[in-house]
C-alpha cells in the first residue's frame, strides 16, 4: 500500500473514533462548544485529505457533514437527536468506504446521494421529516398544459400565454433610474452619504469580529482607528476622488499584515454585501459598491502576499539559528509512528536477551566469587529496565477498547427505547495492546448485555423505585501484576427462577442439585453454551451465543470472568486479566524429572504436605482432597494428567509411599484446587513461545520458554488442567452467595501470615497486607541514606527490620515480606516463613512496643501482630500516630462498621480497633454496607471513607440519615480532604465528626467520644 495512502487511512481512523464518540457526547450537551470546535476540526481535516488525494466520493460525503456541523458552530442550528443520527449515518458510510479504501486501495463505487441530500436539507435548516419526505417525492413539477394551449407544436406558446408573461416582466419604469453617466459620481449620495458610510462601516467590522475565519485579520487593532481608515477610504472611493483618502495600506494595514487569503477576501466581501442589503440599499447600488470593493480588493492581496513572503523568510531564518543553537524541540517532532510489526520484532529481541540474562544469572550462581559478577548485575538491571521500556511502547489505555462503547450505548437507548448512563471510570488505566485486543470483542457483548438484559423499561424502573435512567458502568484498575475490570449496571439482574427452568430444560443439572445450588452458582449457568433466557432473539441478543464465548476467550490469555447478581439489585461482572501476554512471572515446579511452569497469576499459595504437618492429602471416593482452613479443595496429581505415572508401579509402591508433596492451589475463574508436583523451585520472569502445532490441541499446555540452564520446559494452562478435572465443577462451584459473603464479612476469621524475625518469637501480620513474599539476594541490598534498600520491579524498594539488633544474612538469599500502598513499596527483612492459616484476629494484650500492636493468641500460640503502618510511616514519611493505647477491655466490646474502597486501608487499621478493644466489621463499598442494614445487622460506631466510587460518604451518610436502624447511629467521616467546606458538608449531610484519614490518634480519640455519648444517651 502506497505510504501516503497508508498514513492517511491510519490517521482518518483514529479521527473518525473520536468523532464517534465526541457526536454521543455533544448529542447529550449541546453547548458544550470545545467538544463541537473538535468535531468540525477533524471531519473538516477529512474533507481536505480527501480533496488532496483524489477521493471524490469521500469528499462528498465528508463535506455534507462538515456543513451541518458548521451550522451548529456558528449558532444557525440546534443540536437535535435526530440531526446527530443522521450525521453518526454519514460518519457509518465513511467508515464503509475507508474500509473499502483499504482493500482495495481504490474507492469503491457507491451512490451517497440520499445521504448527502438529506444533510444539505438539514444544512439549509429543513427538518429531518421533511428532507427525508423531500426525498422520497423528489418530482419535477410541469406546469398542466390547459385547452388553450394543447394545439400547439413542441416549443410553442399561445398568444395568451405570451401576453402573461410580457405583462409580468418588469418595465422600464420598474428600475432603478440610475444611469451610467452619474453612476460613480453620485453613489456615495445614492447611498446615503458619508453617515450612512459609517454605519456601513461599524456593522462591517461587528461581522469581521463575529466570523471566525476571518477573526484573526482584527488581531491586535484598535477597531475604532480601523472604523476611520476604512470609512474614510469608502467615502473617498465611492465619491470618485480616491486620492483625497487613506491609500489601501493604510486603510487596510490589518488585513495586509496578517496576510488575508483570497478565501479570506472571498468572505469579506460576502460579510459587506450582507452589510449593504441589511441597511436597504438597492440591488444595484449593492453590486456598485461591491464591484468597487472587488477592484482595490487586488491591491490588498498583493500587498498580503509580499507581506507574508517576508514573513515566511523570516521566520525560516529565526528557526535556522534557533534550531541551530537548541535543537528542534517542535511537538510534532517529539513524537513519530512506528510500526506494529517493528514493535513486536523488538519485543522477541527483548525476550531473547532476557533468555540470555536468564542463562548468564543461572551460570553465576554456580560461580564463586566470580570476576563478572558485578557486570552481570549491571547487564541484568539494563535488560530489565530496556524490558520494562520496550513494555510501555506496547501499552495502550484500555479507553482505547471503550472507545465506541458509547455510541454503541445511544444506538441501543433508540432501538430499545431505555434510557441508559454509561459511565466510565479508569480509562487510562495501561495494559498490553495484545491483551486489550482480544478483550474487546467480549467488553462490546458485556456492555450491550448489560444494556439490553439488564436495565428495565423506564415505566419498570419507576415503579420499582428506582431512578428512570439506568447506569452502565465500566472502572479498571491494577491489581498486583493484573488489571481488573468491572462492569456493573443497576438492572432487574439475573431471575434465578428463570435460569434454573433453563437450567433444568437444557439438562445442566437435577431438581434436587438446583435445590441445594446458592443463587449464585445457579446465576453462572449463564456461562454454559447456548444457554440463553431471552424470549426472542432480536439484532441485540437471544441466540444463545455470547458469555460462554466471553468466558473462552478471556481464559485463553490467561484470565478469569467472575460474576455477581442480586435480583431486582442489578449485575457485577468482574475479568481478571494479565498485563501482558509476552513475558509473565511464573512458578517452576518439578514432576518426575521434568519441570514446568505454572503462569503466577493462577497461582493462590503453596501447601506441603507431609505425615507430622497439619495438611495431609485426604481421600472421598477415592478421589483426593486437601483440607486447607477448613475448606475441601479437590486435588490433581500433574504426573497423572500428563499420563506419566505408571499404575503398576503406583500400585506396588502403595498409597502411603508418599511422605511429602508440595501442592500447588490455584485459581481458575471461581474454581479453586490444587496441583500436586514433586517439588517447587523458584518464581522467573519467563517468555512465552507459542505451543508446537502438533501439541495446540492439547488443553494441558499454554506454550513453552527457556530456562536459564538452557532447558526447554512447557507451561501448564491452570485453565485446561481444571477443564480435565470436571467442567461441572469448574463452573457450579464458586464463591459464596451474596449472603454468604456478608456472613463471612461478620465472621471476624481472615488469613493470617505467621513468621519469625530476630528472636523466637512467632510474629503476624494480615495475609491480605502483603502483595508478594521475595527471596532477594543480600549481594543486590545497597544502602541509601544510611538504610538498606533493594531495586524492586524498576524502583528503589527500602528495606526495615523489626528491631535494631536483628542481623540481616551475610550470603545467600534473604527471604522479605514486600508490602505495596498505592505507589509506596517497603520490604520487611524476616528470617522464615511459619505457615499462612485462618483464624481471628484478637488482640488480648496492648503494646507500648513500636511497630507492634499487641499480642493475640492464634493457633493456639501467643503471636506479636505488627503494625504495617507504623514501618510504612517509617520508610515514606508520617503517615499519623501509631499509638494503640485505649483498650476498653473484653467485657462489652463495642462494635465498629468501617467502609473503605481501599483493602489496604481496611486490613491495616483492623488490627488497630481490635488492639483497643472493638469487634468490626469491614466492607469495601457503600452498597455492601447498606445491604448489612437490610439484613438487621447493627453497630455503634459507623466510620466511612469519603472518596469511594460509585456512591461517595456523602450519599451515603444522607442515605443513612434518611431512615432505617442506622438513622441515630453515630458516623464518622474519614477523607484525605480536611478543608472547612468539606467538615461543614460532612455534618450538613448527618457525620457526627470529621477526621483526617491517616490521623490515627485522632481517629481512635474520636472513635472513643462518640462511642462514649451513644451509651451515655443509652
């Protein structure tokens, strides 16, 4: 393809997804005239392109649109719903012929003329109806041929018809009586005189100033000096004594020194004559003052044209010294196109040195006190940090795949006659533009889902209570090494009752099991092919094709689709994806002598089996199980799936052989088991290879890479392996209902990491506060002001030990927990990992010890919890008190409802309430605590965040205040905002106090007052 052409077909693109959604936008707020300026700028940059290549027919269709929007930008016309669809049509066929376009490389054959017709129509201020009608009966009307006039010959006339039209001419006593003789000489008289010159005048600069692409000839001109020249140069001229006024330069030095184009000059004289017929001159004296206008109108593009000359050498010669001495520092030559295909030619070269880095750090391990040491270290940080850049050139805002979401939103709000808010939360949020690709396609099915299934007719809507548009709404995020993206609407959710009819027809499952399903498992049949509850298939939905394919392929690059649904409430959908599919960190495990790789983001924890642990493989059915925190995980054994185990040899060996397994649990989706291997080394940053042909159609396998020795090893796919094990299961059993999950909420057990740092003593600290458990090594810790600090994933990560006189390993490997708040990383140097377990959290006994709570008793041994935030503030600065001290005491614990989006948050000042005496509870949104106070459940102190999304701590304090067991419960507001307007709408909306978010002393005081006033009352 020519590389204009190209180019051209790229740029148009990305123009036309942008007018796209910036039409949705300006349909939904008419006067919004930046979004509208972009519009006319970009269709208008279409229509040129178009001229300039030769594309006529793209042209055309370009150029109709480009007149309405033109229309609305200067005032003639309202934006109305109808005109916007009939230009979102033009920008469809645009569509259709660039496609075309590319390829074929010429522009197909096609009649746009009802199209173009119809915006003319709308352009010159015709309704829609009446275009469109127009249209239809486009017939040329022939005058009816009357008795009188029937005998007459092809191209004849009557006498009476002829008689007609000489009495309806114009005579000569109808015309002006100007004759040429006095012409010139009497057209300033003709015309009123010179006041009738200076009204002329005014009213011509007031249209100069008004036009914007004549605007910029004004700039920087006293208008009343410019009144005068000007004036003075028509009286002048129209009197026939030119050489008594201004000379051209003079009167129009503005319009010289800006250099006026002929367009320019062609709209002047278009802004006088309009000028000339408003103030009632007659036709002719209108083209005689327009005819003088067009005579000394050459002089002035003359003049404009040496003036830009001059202009433009001057500024060539500016930017020759200028680049000269700094550089071209133009945006336009900040940033170039590149291809996609160069891009993914450097990522493989990328990978391939990370290979090699892989090989040469496998090598030196084996070395002692080798000479390259320091080199190596060095080529390893620039391979990760080249790696880490090369990554950013393939990142893309997943915005980019919402792009047309929102006029896919509008076309379904007319065809199905509801009224829909799509919003759209983390649109810039990154990730690779492999994955984002193969998430669009299954976002567009999710969203039109949402529009159609879920959001009720808006007569539904009202008589249900709720608000009469509905709310779509998208919000991405990073999590760990994933990007999580939600997308929730406020609908009639799924009907349980419906899907297990469905259910049942279709052969899923027996009355009996749908009996015992919660309402969630029974909701993600939905998954299961061809299964559908739609009563009529339309162009939206009802073929019985869509979230079973949504499912596949989200799997299929690694990720995992949850879901969510309260009848009557609305639905959550919830997919977990990767970063990125070409280089992933993953776990290296051993079974029989070959090892694999299990891709990290599957993987949950690591469970060693033996005879004298706590965890022992069990056995139901024969089929094995592992007991982990009192739930039964189903278990496979990977020698087995890959068919390498030897059932005589099993046999003579017997079941009880084995005296130690490692088990791997991962996580597939709501699907949790494990994977029994024979042993487990080290997590590595690995490339992903594509899979050989001959072994793509095995489910067991995701691809292959490279180790560091060299070996070549499989990657397991968690999502074929749990495939193997039971589809049933993978797809029935899940997380807990709605219900069961507010249980759990109230249940105070959470998992819990215990370790050992420094002494004896078994220390903890929530599971849910640590992002990854590292093995660094002591040769890459280097200080920094005095501390130790360790570079973690691109940045400086500082280091903190427990106490002063713990000694850090002097060789070897340092195992640290690495704990991550927003973009605040801190590793806590520890000795060795005890066991990761379920249990409560409660602390008996304070402590005045900094950095550490208070001691709690967990598996039956008295345990330190550490305070995260006392070593965060430590690292990264004052993050509030860590003083713990106001134990109330076990006797009546009160209790404490605390409502934050952030997890952290939440894990971080649990353990802070509970050492002072509090039983709480935590939810991570305002709706989840409102659905506690729809079940009963009652608390003495309520404490939110005030920042949250979807429903904020303002709406949601006047939503308690507003009714209900809560209304007298005393609130507390937690924000990071403390202003006087803030604390004043906190208690205009029902908080009884205001407290700094990270002002923990403050928080606990007040905690205390309020708490203290509510059994006072009582």
């Amino acid at each position: 393809m020519d590389d204009l052409l190209n180019e051209f077909l790229t740029e148009t693109n990305e123009s036309i997804d942008v007018v796209d959604v910036e039409m949705v936008t300006l349909e939904q707020d008419p006067t919004n005239k930046p979004v509208l300026d972009n519009i006319f700028r970009l269709v208008h940059t279409i229509k040129g392109t178009c001229g300039f290549l030769g594309l006529p027919r793209l042209e055309a269709v370009a150029h109709a649109g480009e007149n309405v929007l033109g229309k609305y930008r200067d005032g003639e016309l309202v934006v109305t719903s109808d005109s916007v669809t009939l230009i979102l049509a033009a920008i469809d066929r645009i569509k259709e012929i660039l496609a075309g376009l590319e390829e074929t490389q010429e522009e197909p054959q096609g009649d746009d003329t009802a199209i173009i017709n119809q915006l003319n129509e709308v352009a010159y201020g015709k309704p829609i109806e009446t275009a469109a009608a127009a249209e239809a009966t486009d017939i040329i009307e022939m005058p009816e041929i009357t008795p009188q006039s029937s005998g007459n010959l092809p191209g004849q006339v009557s006498l009476e018809e002829l008689e007609a039209a000489f009495a309806a001419a114009p005579g000569p006593d109808d015309e002006d009586e100007a004759t040429p003789e006095e012409d010139k000489v009497s057209l300033l008289t003709r015309i009123g005189g010179a006041d009738a010159v200076k009204v002329i005048i005014h009213l011509f600069h007031n249209r100069i100033l008004s036009d914007i692409s004549v605007k910029n000839l004004m700039e920087g001109v006293n208008t009343r000096e410019s009144k005068v020249k000007i004036g003075d140069f028509f009286v002048a001229c129209l009197s026939g004594k030119s050489e008594s006024g201004p000379g051209i330069s003079a009167a129009f030095e503005s319009f010289i020194s800006h250099g006026m184009t002929k367009k320019q000059s062609e709209t002047i004289r278009k802004l006088l004559g309009s000028v000339l017929e408003e103030v009632d001159l007659s036709p002719l004296d209108v083209e005689a003052v327009l005819g003088e206008y067009d005579d000394f109108a050459v002089a002035i593009l003359d003049e404009a044209n040496k003036k830009i000359k001059e202009q433009t050498k001057k500024t060539d010669k500016d930017a020759a010294t200028a680049g000269a001495k700094t550089g071209d520092k133009s945006l336009a030559n900040q940033s170039i196109r590149v291809s996609v295909q160069v891009l993914e030619d450097l990522m493989t070269m990328v990978s391939e040195l990370v290979l090699t880095r892989n090989q040469l750090m496998q090598l030196l391990r084996h070395s002692d006190n080798s000479e390259f040491s320091i080199p190596l270290q060095r080529l390893s940080q620039c391979t990760t940090e080249l790696q880490e850049g090369v990554m950013k050139t393939r990142m893309q805002p997943v915005g980019n795949a919402w792009a047309k979401l929102p006029r896919i939103i509008r076309d379904l709000q007319l065809e199905l006659n509801k009224k829909i808010d799509l919003q759209m939360i983390g649109a810039d949020t990154e990730l690779d533009r492999q994955v984002l690709e193969m998430i669009k396609d299954p976002l567009t099915h999710m969203v039109r889902n949402s529009a159609d299934h879920g959001i009720e007719m808006p007569a539904d809507r009202l008589a249900a209570g709720k608000k009469e548009t509905g709310v779509v709404r998208l919000n991405a995020f990073h999590e760990g090494g994933h990007i999580v993206i939600e997308i929730t609407d406020d609908g009639a959710g799924l009907p349980v009752e419906k899907l297990k009819a469905k259910a049942l027809k279709n052969g899923l499952a027996t009355e009996e099991e749908l009996n015992e399903m919660t309402d969630n498992q029974i909701q993600r049949f939905i998954f299961h092919p061809g299964f559908s509850t739609a009563e009529k298939v339309t162009a939206v939905s009802g073929r019985g094709v869509g979230m079973d394919v949504v499912r596949t392929n989200i799997e299929k690059i690694g990720g995992t689709v949850d879901l969510k649904s309260v009848e009557g409430k609305g639905t959550s959908f919830s997919i977990k994806i990767p970063l990125t599919l070409a280089i992933v960190s993953a776990l290296i495990v051993k079974c029989r002598e070959d090892r694999f790789a299990i891709p990290q983001i599957s993987v949950l924890e690591l469970v060693r089996t033996s005879a004298d642990s706590e965890h022992t493989i069990e056995h139901i059915n024969d089929t094995p199980v592992l007991r982990l925190r009192d739930r039964l995980l189903p278990l496979v054994r990977l020698d087995e799936i890959l068919g390498m185990s030897d059932p005589d040899e099993e046999a003579e060996k017997g079941a009880t052989v084995r005296q130690e397994d490692y088990i791997v649990i991962v996580q597939v989706g709501s699907f949790t088991f494990g994977i029994v291997v024979d042993q487990v080394f080290d997590t590595e940053e690995i490339v992903v290879k594509p899979v050989a042909p001959i072994l793509r159609n095995l489910p067991t396998f995701a691809g292959n890479t490279i180790l560091g020795d060299g070996k070549v090893i499989m990657i397991l796919d968690p999502n074929g392996i749990a495939s193997q094990i039971s589809d049933s299961t993978s797809d029935s059993s899940g997380f807990a209902s709605e219900e069961d999950e507010h249980l759990t909420v109230e249940d105070g057990r959470e998992a819990i990491l215990l370790f050992r740092a420094g002494n004896e003593n078994r220390r903890a600290v929530p599971l849910s506060l640590v992002a990854r458990l590292e093995e660094i090594d002591v040769t890459t810790i280097e200080t920094s002001d005095g501390k130790p600090v360790v570079q973690y994933r691109g940045q400086l990560m500082p280091l903190v030990t427990l106490d002063n006189t713990y000694k850090m390993m002097e060789e070897g490997r340092q195992p640290i927990l690495v704990f991550i708040d927003g973009d605040k990383s801190m590793g806590i140097i520890v000795d060795e990992i005890i066991d990761i377990l379920e249990d409560e959290i409660n602390i008996e006994l304070s402590s005045t010890i900094d950095g550490q709570i208070g001691t709690s008793v967990i598996n039956g041994h008295a345990t330190d919890m550490i305070d995260v935030a006392y070593y965060i503030e430590k690292t990264h600065g004052k993050l509030g008190s860590s003083s713990t001290s106001g134990h109330t005491g076990s006797g009546s614990r009160p209790h404490v409802l605390l409502i934050d989006d952030s997890k952290f948050f939440l894990s971080m000042i649990k353990p802070i309430l509970s050492a002072a005496g509090y039983k709480n509870t935590a939810v991570d949104s305002a709706a989840a605590a409102l659905a506690l106070r729809e079940k009963g459940h009652d608390y003495d102190i309520i404490i939110s965040d005030i920042e949250m999304p979807d429903m904020d701590g303002f709406s949601f304090a006047q939503e308690v205040r507003d009714g209900g067991i809560w209304q007298k419960t005393p609130m507390i507001a937690l924000s990071s905002h403390h202003t006087q307007k803030d604390i004043a709408r906190g208690h205009e909306v029902g908080f009884d106090d205001y407290v700094v978010k990270l002002d923990r002393d403050a928080l606990m005081t007040t905690i205390m007052q309020q708490v203290g006033k509510k059994q006072n009352a009582a």
